[in-house]
C-alpha cells in the first residue's frame, strides 16, 4: 500500500516523530477514547507510533495518521493492523484489524468514512492483504462505529470475544477484487 494517500479534502500518511504531540492530545481526548479502552499516558502514545512505524516496515501496510489537506490539522488515526491480541476465542493473527479514531470536532463530517474509502481501495487491490479484515467494536453504546462498520461490508459475528475483562464485538470483512 502507498505510504501517503490523498483524497478531496485529506492526506492520510504514516506516522512520523512530528506526530506525537498530535497523537498524544488525541488518545488523551475524553470523548475520543470514550470507547476504546481510556486515555494513554504519554509513553504508551509513543510506543503506539513505534508499533505503527514498525507495522509499515513488516507488514507494507499499516495505520494512518490523517491529516485536513486544507490546514493540515491532526484529524486522526485510521488503518489496518495485526495487534496480536490476547483474546477469547482467538482470532487469525493473519487477519488484519482496522481502526478509525477521529478528533470528535470531526465526528459526522464523514472524515473516517472518506479516510476508510481510500483505505480499502488500496487493501481490496494489494497482495499483502490476503485475509479478511475484522474490527473489533465494544460492546457497548458504539453505534456510530457499527453504522461506519455496515457501511464498508463488515458483518457482526455471532457471540462476543473477551479481551482481558472486557467483552467485545468481532466484526469482518472480505476482501474485495
């Protein structure tokens, strides 16, 4: 997959080192991590912009840090990754996971949907991606990210899957040619 993508109105690119101040505000914004485990501290920010640099050099494909092509205003992180979770049942660790955390200044302006689109135009046409995709929602009050979850063909699988104490919906999606 291309290391920057642009769409009409967003550059979606990898993470560099200029980023951490950006991801740090945006994994610490209350409203944004409202569903995806809590804030991070500092350090654990870092170390998800390593992983993610990392992620790119093994698996050519990874998460993007998205940008307004306008202003170039952090907007967010959205790709695909193999987190290797922990988790009951175990899902493929060949199966990659995609996510999508947008600032929530930015929520129902179709940021993700547009970010997405250009996204699994590019995983549906590499050779690199040759599984399913999944997506792991929680089982809560998530709704805008089931609706987005629909909107790209990903199916809700029967039952939950227990990540730590938490138990969580498997969502996936097949790869299209």
């Amino acid at each position: 997959m291309r290391d920057t993508i642009e769409t009409d109105r967003l550059i979606l690119s990898r993470h560099t080192v200029a980023d951490f101040e950006d991801s740090v505000a945006l994994w610490n914004d209350e409203e944004t991590v409202k569903f995806c485990g809590g804030a991070r501290p500092r350090a654990t920010v870092w170390t998800k912009l390593l992983y993610h640099r990392g992620h790119w050099d093994h698996y050519g494909y990874g998460c993007y840090v998205v940008r307004l092509k306008e202003t170039g205003e952090y907007l967010g992180e959205i790709g695909t990754n193999h987190f290797m979770r922990d988790s009951d049942p175990v899902y493929s660790p060949l199966m990659p996971e995609a996510g999508w955390v947008v600032n929530p200044k930015y929520h129902g302006k179709g940021i993700a949907t547009e970010a997405l689109t250009a996204i699994f135009k590019e995983a549906d046409a590499s050779e690199k991606i040759t599984h399913p995709i999944c997506c792991i929602i929680d089982h809560g009050e998530n709704e805008p990210s089931r609706a987005i979850a629909r909107k790209f063909g990903f199916k809700q699988q029967p039952g939950t899957v227990k990540l730590g104490d938490e138990e969580v919906d498997l969502w996936i999606r097949e790869k299209r040619n």
